[in-house]
C-alpha cells in the first residue's frame, strides 16, 4: 500500500458491469511508460466497440525511430480483465498498482511510414512484455456516476469523460520488455487513464493528454479538450509529492502534423506560484486514426488525427519524462461545421 489519499474509491478502479441500456458505453485504459536508461517506450489504449469487442493498440517505441506495433481484439466477457489473447491490462490491487501484458506478435515500422498511411499487414515478431505500475501520485479524478440527477454537464458529454469516472496516475513502471530474445529490464516512469461510460469522439476536433514524473517526486497530468459546441473541456492538476495543487488557465500543446510536429513545444498553465510554462520534446511518435469509436495506428489523410509519444519535459530547470497525446481534425474546426452542415442537409431531404 502507498498510503496515499486517494480521490475515488476501490470499485471505481475495478471493473464495471456492462449496463442494460446504453449504446456508446465503453470503458477504457491507457497505459504508457518511458525507460530513460534504454530509451524505450511502452503504450497500450484499450476501448470497447459497440458493448462488444475488446480493441487494444499496442507499441513498443525503439530510440532509432523504429516501432513495434500492433492492434488485436476479443469479446468482452464480463467481470474479466481487458484481454485479447496477446494483450492483457488489469488492476493488482485498484488504485495501487496495474499491469500491462504483451505475449504475442508485432509488425515492426518505421515511425514515419505510419505518418503516410495506416498499418498495413506483412512479416511480424515476437513480443513478451510484462510491466507493473506502482502509484506514484494519489489517483487523481472522480468516480461513477449514473444517476443523471448527479451528473454535471461535462459527465453526460460523451466526447470528453462518459459517465463521469475518469481516473489519472502517475506509476513508477518495472519489469520485462523482450525483443527478439534480448530481455530489457525497466525502470520507468508512466502514467495511467481509466475511464467509463458513454464514449464518442464524433465532435471532439483538438486534445492535448500529457503528463510527466520528475526526480524531485512532482508529477503532472493536464488535459484539454475542444468539442463542438461545448466548452472547452479541462482536467488536471500538479502533485508536489504531499498534496494535489490546483491548475487554471491551461493551454495545451496543439498537432500540426501526421508524425507529431511539432516535436519541441510547451505548455502553459497558473498555480499558486504564479504562471507556469513546461517545455516538452517529443522522443517518438506513434501516429493514430482516430474513430467515432475505436481507433487503428497509421494515418489516413483526412479526419482524426493522433500522435502518441513519450517526452522529455523540463520544468524550472528540472528534467523529467512522461508522455504527450494530441488529436486535431484535419481543417480543424472548418471542416467539424462542414459536415455538422451536411449531415443537417440530408436528413432535411429525407
């Protein structure tokens, strides 16, 4: 036990019953790592499509700008771990420590061709990865919530939190990567997201996830949101190693391009100690297609696009790593009215 004081409680980390009613219910995981020592990366997203089917997308990021990727899929059983057969993310003990598994096979690609189209099939690898993440920071976020009377405007907004569970923390990562036989002991830093509910990315056109772990013990999670015709979406905060210290006037790193440009930018935000500016530079890249629900590494010239990748970030001096997340629909906000304008259109002729 880390003696932390958590903000959510032990069945909001477990795993939730599949509801009777409720088409976009998803529940999701996201667990990402960096080992300073060998310069790998570690990443798994987890979603559900259509109450159904289990989608994991997974990655091993290698320094010379190769990845090891791969996206598998399983039916969902209930009361049972997210799991595909190869992949397989589930709490030890909830809110204290998780693990990340990978026995299986990747294809192995260069970063940037995935920046110029999606995955494609041909020769794989063996893979065997087995990390667990000890909480390094009390979770952070707020738990489920079901009944619409105790819902808030951005809980029944199913682009940004669901139903209101969305859990953030930061982990020290160990255990085994294992790449053609070579096995790679970690010691990393990472961080990890659990949310549930209602889930669609359908009006969500710019995001920004980033977190990072330094030596002195302080972490930071800060998320941005823009949704179509709603607020601006903001989750966040700084752990000074004792307490939970309140962020206002964030401002994320914006995407410009399909391989993470740029790679060298900052974000911005005000505590009690006055503004704040922390300067990241991207290590790797793992490009996305994002989907309604559900999404495939790889980029396709049009929509969603994602970029995944851990980060060396430098705060007042001090030099830590975490990761970084940033979405932007291609056209941006243009092209989100477009076709809201279209979509009206047709169901007025029909």
């Amino acid at each position: 036990m880390s003696g932390f004081k958590h903000q959510v409680s032990v069945e909001d980390d477990s795993f939730h019953a599949m509801p009777a009613e409720g088409g976009l219910w998803s529940e999701s995981v996201q667990f990402t790592c960096y080992d300073e020592a060998s310069g790998i990366a570690a990443y798994v997203h987890w979603g559900l499509l259509a109450r159904e089917i289990w989608e994991a997308n997974f990655a091993i990021y290698l320094p010379n700008g190769e990845i090891l990727v791969s996206r598998t899929f399983a039916p969902r059983k209930e009361g049972e771990p997210m799991s595909t057969g190869q992949a397989e993310t589930k709490p030890l003990e909830p809110l204290e420590s998780w693990q990340m598994t990978y026995d299986g096979v990747v294809r192995r690609v260069l970063m940037a061709d995935l920046a110029t189209g999606p995955l494609t099939d041909g020769e794989t690898e063996r893979v065997k990865v087995d990390l667990i993440g000890a909480a390094s920071s009390p979770a952070f976020g707020k738990g489920m919530r079901l009944d619409p009377n105790t819902m808030t405007a951005h809980d029944k907004n199913p682009a940004v939190s669901g139903s209101g569970l969305h859990i953030e923390q930061s982990m020290k990562v160990t255990g085994t990567v294992e790449i053609h036989g070579e096995t790679v002991q970690f010691d990393a830093v990472g961080h990890r997201d659990h949310s549930c509910g209602p889930r669609s990315n359908s009006h969500m056109w710019r995001e920004s996830w980033i977190n990072g772990t330094f030596p002195s013990g302080k972490t930071f999670h800060l998320l941005q949101i823009y949704v179509t015709g709603r607020p601006t979406y903001f989750m966040g905060y700084v752990w000074d190693g004792s307490e939970f210290i309140e962020v206002t006037n964030h401002q994320g790193p914006v995407l410009t391009g399909s391989l993470g440009e740029p790679h060298d930018f900052e974000a911005t935000f005000d505590t009690v100690d006055g503004p704040q500016v922390i300067k990241g530079e991207l290590l790797g890249c793992l490009p996305i297609t994002v989907l309604p629900q559900g999404m495939y590494p790889g980029t396709e010239q049009r929509g969603d696009l994602a970029a995944e990748g851990p980060t060396r970030w430098t705060w007042n001096g001090e030099v830590g790593y975490g990761w970084t997340e940033r979405v932007f629909t291609e056209g941006g906000w243009q092209q989100v009215r477009d076709a809201d304008a279209q979509l009206r259109t047709r169901r007025s002729t029909h």
